[in-house]
C-alpha cells in the first residue's frame, strides 16, 4: 500500500469518526468504559471534573511476625488486650509460626483478643479493613471469628456459628450469621478459586457508613485478586444505621458458653484497617479541651501529682472509641531548684473524677489520684513501666511543648488515663496548660 493511500485512508477515518474541522459527525474518535474496581465501586468527579483519588492511611496496623504482643510489664509498648467475659474460662491465646491462635481450651470460653487501636472513621471517606484467618476446625456450640469491631456490640467479620462457616454480622448488638450457603455475590464453593477456611486466608471488608452504605465482604484469590462474596445493603431499607458506631477495634473471637468439648483454634497472623482517601489535619469534627492550673504548689522531694486525664470507657450510653492524645503542654515553675516533670500512661488509684464536658467530651478530669507504679532494673537503671515522657526545667523556668505535628504520641485509649507530676528538691509553684486533642 502506498503512503498516499495510508493517508487518504487516515483521512477518511476521521472525517467519519468526526474529528476534522467542519466535519458535520460529532461522535468522539475514542471512547472509554466506565472505570471500576473489583467490587464494581466508581470512582468519584469533582464538579470542575477532577478525579478524586486517594491511599489507605493507617489507624490499624498489626503484624504477629514474633508474638502475640501481650507479654511484658511496659504498658504503652502492647498494641492489643485481651478481655474475658467468663471467670475462670479456658479461653487464650497461643503463638506459632508468625501466627496468634485464639484458642477456647476443653471448658467453657468467651474470650476476645483485640487490637488498642481503633480504626479512625471519617465522614465521606471509606474505610478497608484487611485480616488474615484460619479456622482450623469447628464444634457444635462454639462460636469463633476474626473481623472489625466488638462481638457483643457491632462486628462484621468471617467465622463459624457452631458447625457451619460464613460471615458474622453483628450490628448495634443483634447477631446475625450468613452461612457460606447464602452468600449474596459468590459462595466460593466452585470455580477457580474455592475457599477453605482451614487454611490461611487474606479476608476483607469494606464500608463507607454514613449511616446506611453497604458493607462489602471479599477475599483474596490465589490469582491476586480480590473476589466480592456478599454485599450488605441497608439504604432504603431501614430506619437507622446499621452499625452504631463506625469507629472500631480489629478483634478475634472464641465462645463456648456451657460444656466442654475440643480446643477449637482460630489463627491470624496481619491485622490492618485504614481510611480512604487524604486528609487535612484532623477531621472537622475533632475536639480539643483545654485545661488549665495555676500557682500549684509542690512540697518537696515528693513527686505530686498535678493532673490526671481519663478517657471514658462508656460515652453518651456506648461504648468509647475515640483516642484521646496529648496535644501542647504549657509549664512555669518558680522556686528555688530545678523541676522534673514526668507523664505516665495508667500507674494512678483513686481520685475524684469529673466530667469535662459530659455530653460533648470523652476526657475525666482529677487532680487528686494517687501514684501505682511498677518498675523493674534495666542496665542497673530503674525503668518506671508506665512512664512515657519526662522533661525538666530551671527553678525559674517555662516551656510549650507541642506534640500536635511532632515528636511521639502520647495517646489514651478508651478507659487509659495519662497524668502529668511534678518534683523538685525544694518547695516550688507550677502552672500548667494541657491542651489535648480528642479524635472524633
């Protein structure tokens, strides 16, 4: 073929496809199809026409590469706890092969292994939630599962209901199990892929809330891919949200409520749950409470105690998410020696509490705790265990320290509490600014 004919040809192609001036067809010479993930999710267009894309930012983020990450005496060092809800129950958790078991024992078991972290849900922004699980065999009776949230409250996760496998849903306290049978987008019981709970599996759910946005469940294929195997919808279906509330713990769970029976175990080995899409600097709806004490006077050589945060387990009637971290702290002293301040994460008894704001903040306030602390000797030096900062000043001295963009965070989950001392080798007056910054 001739270059002259490759060019008519050319020619000819876009006047019929419309693109050369004063060409009376108006259809576009490339067309392209609607972009989608694998769960059939559209991206979103900002009204000037941007494609708003965003990266999973972490809130949850635990691996099990050495341990179940319970032991030692540093409090502040663990990134998960553990909750028993029966006394004297057989329910624990073991280690093997960069894998945590949750185990129920022969006896009776309602145990809970969950992460300290809670994922940070933003409105208008999604939330991914990723856990690896092995359900390694079942039992009439006993109910196991690994997934997002709390099993007694809201949960959405995978695991057995007695013999039969499928997807808990647990929401504002009413459980529901789906068995794998009923599964409303793939049951993974043929094909390519079929699934094997016995074996170790990367599990997924994703969920927008804003009340009422679907709940989508999938797993991860041999073939790198993630497959959609049920979708929960509730928008214009229901009179109230399905979860009640967003923010949430990972956690694993085991119940055996009477009996005995096998040591029935669940293993995961990565926890991890994030936001969608990039953020300023908090959320629009953070709090920051500000508290304030001037002209306190330390006797001394004795380390006092010039305040005590807590962050309340139970909120408005619920269960506490939200993380409560230490922002800026302001101190004067005026004395006659140098002061040393320290913070500690728990460690305190007693004290009169009261509410910050009750109805608006998560934060208790004392002034009159007393000190509980453990320590041990490492390198001949005494470590204090729920220590987690120090700093020192003149005997006429100030300083703002500000961990709001900076530094290590020093943060009080639900039911922790962080308290802020003073010492001096003689009689000294403190003021003291505490500015914290409440993640909503």
């Amino acid at each position: 073929m001739s270059y002259s004919t490759v060019l008519f040809n050319t020619y000819q192609a876009l006047v019929s496809a419309g693109q050369l001036l004063g060409s009376k067809v108006t259809k576009p010479l490339f067309t392209t199809s609607k972009i989608s993930d694998f769960a059939g999710r559209s991206p979103f267009v900002s009204v000037f026409g941007a494609l708003v894309t965003g990266t999973r930012l972490n809130n949850i983020n635990i691996p099990f590469i050495r341990g179940t990450g319970l032991g030692g005496l540093t409090e502040y060092l663990r990134s998960v706890k553990e909750v028993t809800g029966v006394t004297n129950a057989t329910g624990q958790v073991t280690h093997a092969n960069e894998v945590l078991y949750t185990e129920s024992g022969t006896g009776i078991a309602d145990y809970e292994f969950i992460s300290k972290a809670t994922n940070r849900y933003i409105t208008g922004h999604g939330n991914e939630v990723f856990h690896t699980m092995i359900f390694e065999s079942a039992e009439a009776g006993v109910d196991n599962g690994i997934g997002y949230g709390r099993k007694d409250t809201d949960f959405i996760g995978f695991g057995y209901n007695g013999l039969v496998f499928g997807i808990w849903l647990i929401l504002r306290g009413v459980r529901t199990h789906i068995p794998q049978d009923d599964w409303n987008t793939n049951k993974l019981k043929s094909g390519k892929f079929i699934l094997d709970p016995t074996k170790e599996n990367i599990s997924g759910t994703a969920f927008g809330w804003l009340g009422v946005a679907d709940i989508i469940f999938y797993i991860q294929a041999s073939e790198n891919d993630w497959i959609v195997v049920h979708r929960h919808r509730t928008a214009n279906i229901d009179n109230k949200p399905h979860l009640s509330d967003p923010n949430q713990p990972i956690s694993t769970f085991v119940e055996r409520l009477s009996g005995s029976g096998a040591n029935i175990r669940t293993g995961t080995s990565s926890w991890y749950a994030g936001t969608v899409g990039n953020r300023g600097k908090g959320t629009g709806s953070d709090k920051a409470p500000l508290i304030e004490r001037d002209g306190v006077t330390i006797p001394s050589n004795t380390e006092t105690v010039l305040l005590s945060i807590r962050n309340r387990d139970i909120f408005q009637g619920k269960p506490n998410s939200i993380r409560s971290r230490y922002g800026t702290l302001t101190l004067v002293t005026d004395g006659n020696k140098s002061v040393k301040f320290k913070v500690y994460l728990n460690g305190v008894t007693g004290g009169t509490w009261d509410f910050y704001d009750e109805p608006l903040s998560v934060t208790e306030v004392s002034t009159t705790t007393s000190l509980n602390l453990t320590s041990t000797t490492v390198g001949g030096i005494l470590k204090i265990n729920e220590q987690v900062g120090s700093t020192a000043l003149g005997k006429a001295d100030s300083v703002r320290l500000n961990l709001f963009d900076s530094d290590v965070v020093i943060a009080a989950y639900p039911n922790d509490t962080i308290t802020i001392t003073a010492q001096s080798q003689n009689t000294s007056e403190i003021d003291i600014q505490l500015r914290l910054i409440e993640e909503f």
